[in-house]
C-alpha cells in the first residue's frame, strides 16, 4: 500500500521557485502510469514556459489565483478550477495573487524531468 502526506514528502524547490511535492509517480513510487505532486507558487513567481512531448498533464487549482497560458491564450484561474493540458501544448502558469497558488498536477505517463521541454 502506498499512502503518502503532505508531511511526509520531502518537498523540491526549482530554480524559479515552485515548491513540488510529489506523491505519486516513477520517482516517488506507487504508480507507474501517472504522476501526482501539489506545487506551490509563492506570491509573484511562475513556472517556466515548458511543454511535454508525450505527456497530458492536468492542474486542479486549490488555493490562490493565478493565470494559466495555454499555446498563447491566457485565461484567470481560481480554487476549483481544473485545466487540461494536452501533449505538445506549450504552458506556464503564474501567481498573480498575494497569497500562495497552490494546485495539483497530474501527468499521463508518470512525469519525469526528462518528459519536460523548457521553451525559454
């Protein structure tokens, strides 16, 4: 059985400043097939402008408001906002809040670093 807590996952902090931890996936163990990990964007931060190759990749935004950047069209997200991010499709997310944007991301196949293409 494999039941991880936010308490109990070592977290990771990129370059430009997402907290990642990731609870499921090829890294963390418990499934092979899709990848789960809660990011935090601190207030005024955003990732980097990426794509992924193979991968689908769906964010579920739980607390804070930020902008989502899909292949050019931005759209506002907020709590209970869900977003699909399919294969090839170039994306970034910001914080525009003064409050942490905290989401999930799920990915299909597992994320690996190696699945992720930075545009920038």
């Amino acid at each position: 059985m494999h039941i991880k807590n936010l308490n109990t996952v070592t977290p990771f902090t990129s370059p430009h400043g997402e907290i990642i931890h990731e609870y499921l996936g090829s890294a963390a163990g418990g499934s092979q097939y899709h990848s789960l990990a809660q990011i935090t964007l601190p207030p005024g931060t955003a990732s980097v402008r990426h794509y992924h190759p193979t991968a689908e990749e769906s964010y579920y935004i739980l607390s804070g408001t930020g902008r989502v950047e899909l292949n050019g069209e931005n759209q506002n997200i907020q709590p209970g906002d869900a977003v699909a991010i399919p294969a090839n499709t170039v994306h970034q997310i910001f914080n525009i809040s003064d409050m942490d944007l905290i989401f999930l991301a799920v990915c299909v196949p597992a994320w690996t670093p190696q699945c992720s293409v930075m545009v920038d």
